[in-house]
C-alpha cells in the first residue's frame, strides 16, 4: 500500500454547510448484498446462499455494474479495475510502477525502435484449460482495429503500429503484428513509441479468445460461462445490481502466488450503502465513501487518500451551436472558482486544477511536464477569482450575450457519485453569475457513459485517469478522431501537434509538440479542467498484500487477509 497522505479538513460551519447542499450527492441505491470477509457466504444467481467451505473470499467496492468488461470496449476505471483481475496482458506493471514479465517472459527492441518480439511463458493456458498462444494476440490486437467493434481506445494504443491506418478502415489483416511461432510475436511499428512497453500492458490489448468470441457474438463478455480470460482469476458468478465473484484460476501460470479463493466484487453504486456494508464488514475496501463522512475520518487509519494522475474536468459539446464562439467556452471555464470546488466542496480531497495535464504526468526527459507547460506560468489563474469573474462577463458580453442575455438554458449530465452533484449544484450557481441558465440532469452510471460518449448532452461532468504517465495518454483523448473524445473537439493545430509528437524520434521536439498540443487545448477551451484527481477510500487493515497504482487502479491478486 502506498503511504497514505490525510487531507486538511475544513470547519465546522462548512462541514455543516457541505452537508446541507450534499444529502444523496453520492448517487441512487445499490444492492450491498451479503458476504465480505474471508469466509462469508455467496447468493448465487439464484438467490440461494451457497458456502464455498474454507474459500477465502475477499470483497470490496470499486464501482456499481460496469458498462462493460469486454477488455476491447472498457473505458472506465471500475471496469479497468475488474479486468487487470481477470485478465493478463503481454507486460505487467508491478507494485513500484515499473514494468514487468506478464505473459511474455522477456522481450526486445529493435536498435531503430521499430521492432517489438515478444516472448510467451512456456504453457499458458486460457482459464478454460485450452492452450493460449501468440496468436490469440494477434487475434485479439486486430479486433481492436476493427471498425465494426469500435474499440474506443484503438487509435491511442494501436495507432504507432505499422498498417493501423488500413485495419481501421477495414483492412485489420494489414495491422502488423504476427506470430512467428507460437511463442513469439513480433510487432513492427511506423515510428518508434518510447512508451510502447506501457500499451503492451494496458487492459485493452488484453487476449481474447476467439472461438468463444465467433460463437457468443458480443454477449461473450456478459456471462459467467462465456468469459473465458487468462489472468488470476475468472469469473463465476455475475448477478446485476449484486455482485462480481472472480474466482482463483488454476490455470493461470502464477496460480501459487495467489493467496485468495475469490474476489467478490460488491456493484453498490450509492456511497452511504457502501459505507454501511464497510461498517458491517461486508465488505473490506470501499470507493465510494459519503462525501459528508469524510471530516470524521481524519484520525482513521483505514482512510486513504492517494495522487493519482487525472484531470476531473467538464465537456462542453462542441456539436452545439453556442459553444461555437471560443470566448463563450472561455467565459464559463473564468467563471469558476477551482480552489473554493477543490479546497471546500470536495474538502481538500482533490486539488484545483490550473492546466489540463497535471502532477505526476512525465516529460521526454523525466521532469515534471506541468513545470515547462506555459513557459512555467498556470494556463489558469486560481488565485484571482473575481479578476477572472469580471473577465468571463466581459467575453460573455463581446459574445453577444451581456449578462447572458440570449443564451440559451443548457442542461449539466452527470452520474450521482462522489461529488458530482454537488460540483453540479455549485456550477447552477456559478454560471448564473454569468446569466446563464443552467438545468441538471442526474443519471445512473450504466445510462451515463453512453449518452456522453453518443453526444447525448450539453454539458457533462468528465474527467481521465491516466494509463501510463506519458502526456500522450491524455492529450490523445481530445484528437478530432480518438473514441474518448467526447466533446468532439476538433482543431486542426492541436491534432498537427499530436501528429507531430508521434512522428519526430527526438525527444525534445517530441516535448515541444507535446506542449504545443497543450496551448491549443487551453487556448480554444477544447474542455474545462476543474480539479487534479487523488483517490480516496476506506481499507480494513485485515488485507495485506494489495497496492494502489497512480492510474486509479487497486491490485488485489496477490493480496490475503487476516484476522
């Protein structure tokens, strides 16, 4: 576990008011269902309660039911959080970040960087007991490309690869990557990729199996007996608004590190319900915890509080017409106040954000990104508020909207978790400084996604966890063509940037696109970055042997518990 940093509380008088303006602001109900501890029972899917005897079954809660856990379609984090579970990429990262043996056992590079073989572990097998060989990647990699799947993050992790450009058009066979036995795959880029090792280790390009996938269709990923994976555990039990159980895979090539029977995963969407369950000890790890709770947890030492490197920031869709003037999106990006949002309503727990790519993000040569972004200088001033205040009416009314006269009403989507509906209620208050009209549109998380990801909304609540601690990984998700690129932002100087970081094999011109790509993005408000991300939970001490990533993830494989 990492060391765990306690955030400063306010008051009480804020406490009390945070509260007030906060009731339900951690979303609908889920089911807390029964066991937790090492030796709880399961409801089946039945609703019968089965008792796995001496099973050492360790449940937490990372989320509510995932959109999907399809390793190729899976954008979200709880979802990322169940597959680095059940399945095992050609690398690993390990518990200090660093890069390590997963299926493949060693690895090389070409000396022109163009060049990636990997080599596969002797005997793998699928958690089905069938051979797992170099060419299930290649299978798997290909579908990715493969426009009718859809895979949202195809081009930020496959776009570096030689022939992309024709697999994602329909081509997939012209993707080059091939196994040369069953052992071995070797992978040729268009260009050198430094971070290339980080995507061989990232969720997405995890294997699939391909006869499950030809005769399931999309529903493979929905069912117990159909998802078939090839990493600690696999699924057993799947039951909706309940509960995940991923159980020991005996098959997996490092079964005897393993120490649990099971990890069951509690998909509790509402916050008090989570920390009911954590209370009774039905669970032993939560994410979701009631914002309102949090001042009384800074003396408990099961409460964590962890950077992480993600912006929480708001789409505008760019689709609609009053978000086509640059100085309206610049307008409503002033007019918000990050240290009062990071420092009162979310109580320290993030931090205000004065850029898009923030703390922990690398530069070329290993410092800090944020401290040469700008000419070292915040794109957002977080210490003048109402300079900035004045300012935003002042581009509102060069607009042709003085104090938001003609503007339309728009409508904030969100998920009820965390503190979503209270940045949400703060957002009514701080745009109706500006005149403008603001309606909120609070939906579950399953509805959630999907309605941003299709455009469904005009303004919606958003933010990115990075996948590895390249600059790339987030920037790419405002390329006019990325599947993440929710608010549609399309400009054509931005995307030359990016194309030019993908190109150039020196690393400080690579650094300099990459800052250049930035500039654009905070000039033309392409999104509004609110707050930096940490992760904050609560975790009995009774387990040993789990970690937590700075990509938002929690590491539970080699994990035990005690008594």
């Amino acid at each position: 576990m990492k060391k765990r940093v306690i955030a400063l509380f306010m008051s009480a008088l804020m406490v009390a008011s945070l509260t007030a303006c906060s009731s339900g602001g951690a979303s609908s109900a889920g089911s807390t269902s029964d066991s937790a501890s090492s030796t709880g029972s399961e409801e089946g899917a039945t609703g019968e309660t089965t008792q796995p005897s001496g099973s050492k079954i360790l449940s937490v809660q990372i989320g509510p039911n995932p959109e999907t856990i399809d390793p190729a379609l899976n954008s979200a984090v709880d979802g990322g959080n169940m597959l680095l579970h059940a399945f095992e990429c050609l690398l690993v990262v390990d518990q200090e970040g660093q890069l390590a043996p997963g299926q493949a056992e060693t690895w090389e590079t070409s000396e022109d960087g163009l060049t990636w073989t990997f080599h596969l572990r002797e005997g793998l097998k699928w958690s089905d007991g069938s051979d797992l060989t170099a060419n299930d990647f290649v299978y798997s990699w290909k579908r990715v490309c493969d426009p009718n799947v859809a895979a949202p993050y195809a081009e930020t992790v496959l776009s570096m690869v030689a022939g992309y450009k024709e697999a994602i058009e329909g081509n997939i066979d012209a993707l080059q990557v091939a196994a040369q036995d069953d052992r071995t795959l070797v992978v040729t880029l268009s260009n050198p990729c430094s971070y290339f090792g980080s995507l061989a280790a990232f969720a997405t390009l995890s294997p699939v199996q391909q006869t499950t996938i030809d005769t399931n269709g999309d529903a493979w990923a929905t069912a117990p007996e159909t998802y078939v994976s090839n990493g600690p555990f696999y699924m057993t039990e799947w039951v909706p608004d309940s509960h995940i159980i991923l159980s020991k895979n005996p098959n997996y090539w490092n079964a005897e590190a393993v120490k649990l029977d099971g990890i069951r995963f509690a998909l509790i969407e509402d916050a008090n319900a989570a920390y009911s369950a954590y209370q009774t000890g039905e669970v032993l790890m939560i994410k979701e915890v009631p914002t309102e709770e949090i001042p009384s947890f800074a003396n408990n030492p099961d409460f964590y509080v962890d950077p992480i490197i993600g912006t929480y920031y708001i789409s505008l869709n760019l689709n609609k017409e009053e978000f086509q003037d640059v100085r309206v999106r610049q307008a409503l990006s002033l007019a918000i106040d990050r240290d009062y949002v990071a420092n009162t309503l979310m109580q320290g727990t993030y931090s205000p954000a004065s850029a898009f790519i923030g703390p922990g993000w690398l530069d070329t040569d290993g410092s800090s990104f944020i401290d040469k972004a700008n000419g070292g200088q915040p794109y957002i001033d977080n210490t003048n508020y109402e300079a900035n205040l004045e300012k935003a009416k002042s581009l509102l009314e060069e607009a042709g909207y003085p104090g938001g006269e003609g503007f339309p009403p728009i409508t904030y989507t969100t998920n009820d978790a965390s503190y979503h509906t209270v940045v949400l209620e703060y957002l009514q208050q701080a745009w109706g400084e500006l005149g403008i009209d603001l309606a909120p549109n609070v939906v579950e998380w399953s509805s959630f996604t999907p309605m941003r990801r299709n455009g469904e909304y005009d303004v919606a609540r958003n933010g990115w966890v990075g996948d590895y601690s390249d600059p790339s990984n987030m920037l790419d998700v405002l390329y006019s063509s990325n599947g993440n690129n929710d608010g549609k932002f399309n400009n054509k100087d931005f995307d030359a940037a990016m194309d030019r970081s993908r190109a150039t094999l020196d690393p400080a011109e690579r650094s300099q696109a990459l800052h250049d790509a930035e500039d654009v993005l905070m000039k033309e408000v392409g999104c509004i970055p609110l707050a930096f991300y940490n992760d904050f939970w609560l975790q009995s001490e009774k387990i040993t042997g789990s970690w937590h990533s700075p990509y938002g993830y929690w590491y539970f494989m080699y994990a035990d518990i005690t008594e």
